[in-house]
C-alpha cells in the first residue's frame, strides 16, 4: 500500500530541515536508483527511510521493481516505490476488461506503487500529487531502460478506514472499487485483511488495447 504521510509522532530525519518555502511545481525532481544493488548507500538510505517513517515499514519490493526519491535542492523530501501488480484484484480485472488468460499473459504491463511516503518533516503544498504527476510521465521511460517494455498502467491500494486518497485522486488517478478484505482467514474466519480503495492511472490512452482487453 501506498501513503502520502509519514508515521504519527515519528521523529524527522536529523539532517533534514522543513521545506515551506519549496514550490513542488518548479523545484521538485525525481531521483531513480536503477539497480536493485544492496550495498548502495542510496539504496540502504531508502530502506532506512521506508522502515523509519512508513505505517507498514520496510519489505523488499515483489518482482521487476523501482525506487525513487523526491527531492529539491538537494534535500530529499520523500520516496517512491513500485514492483509487480497483484496477481489478482477484481477491482481492477473488471475495469480492464480481464478474463483469466489475459490477464496472466499481460500482468507485467501493469505496476504496483507500493510505497509512497512523504517525510513528516516536509510541509510543501500539494507536493503528493504534484510528485504523483511527475513520475507518471517519467516512469515508463525508466521502466523501459531498465526492463525493455514500457508499462500501460499503474495501480495501488489505499486503506479505506485510515486514508482518504486525496493525492491520488488530484494526480487524476481513478478510484476503481475496493478489495473485500479477504486474505488469509483466522481461527475464528474473520477476514484478516483490512479494506482497500483500488485506485488505477493509465500510463497511455490506448492501455486496454496494449493490456489485451480490446479498444479503450
């Protein structure tokens, strides 16, 4: 899951310094770390970050994967992380237009953002959606660098009882449905899983036809 917000009360990176006076529009960059290398110290730094100030903390990234850092003037002001979709969210099947088949022979042209943080440091108006904006136009470039396809859509999870999505929404993401809270059932089968707002961003106006669904 993603979310524009660093953890309650947590402290601020002790090298950062707040960010009023940034304006997102002009000044803001994306940074990518390209390769999934363990020992950069750029990509420890994320990690560090993640763990520290985000609700679901750190865990490696699931597939074909990337990172990225916002920042300005040298200052990082927060993180983008994206790896594999999942394999299934009905959701986001049936916008689509997915049957079984094709969706498992397209499933790669789909990426997961799977964290999206925000340092709690960092008070810079409408920076979310304005990074949001950014790395969408800039993301499939990278991912084809990187991998040699370039990605039709982009999709994320944002609990329902906790976050409200307003970032995605203003970055012109849709908000497609809502998982049903089903992983893995307790001693009692209850739903284990809380509730999710799926929200999607199509990275081409032809994203049906190149995920094999027919015409958009």
């Amino acid at each position: 899951m993603a979310i524009a917000a660093g953890r309650s009360g947590s402290r601020p990176p002790p090298s950062r310094q707040r960010s009023a006076a940034i304006s997102p529009a002009s000044a803001i960059e994306l940074r990518p770390l390209h390769r999934r290398n363990w020992r950069d110290p750029n990509t420890r730094l994320w990690n560090e970050l993640v763990a520290r100030y985000h609700c679901l903390g750190y865990s490696p990234l699931p597939g074909a994967q990337m990172r990225y850092f916002i920042q300005a003037r040298g200052q990082i002001l927060g993180l983008f992380g994206f790896g594999a979709a999942a394999w299934t969210c009905q959701p986001r099947d049936t916008f689509i237009g997915w049957d079984h088949n094709t969706r498992r022979a397209n499933l790669h042209l789909v990426v997961g953002n799977a964290r999206f943080l925000i340092l709690p440091c960092v008070r810079v108006p409408h920076l979310a959606s304005a990074a949001l904006g950014r790395l969408a136009r800039r993301l499939p470039a990278d991912w084809e660098a990187l991998y040699g396809y370039r990605p039709a859509l982009l999709e994320t999870f944002v609990e329902a009882d906790r976050f409200r999505g307003t970032s995605y929404r203003a970055a012109n993401w849709i908000c497609v449905g809502q998982t049903q809270g089903r992983g893995k059932l307790g001693r009692f089968k209850q739903f284990s899983l809380p509730v999710k707002h799926v929200y999607v961003y199509a990275l081409t106006p032809d994203f049906r036809i190149r995920l094999g669904s027919g015409p958009a």
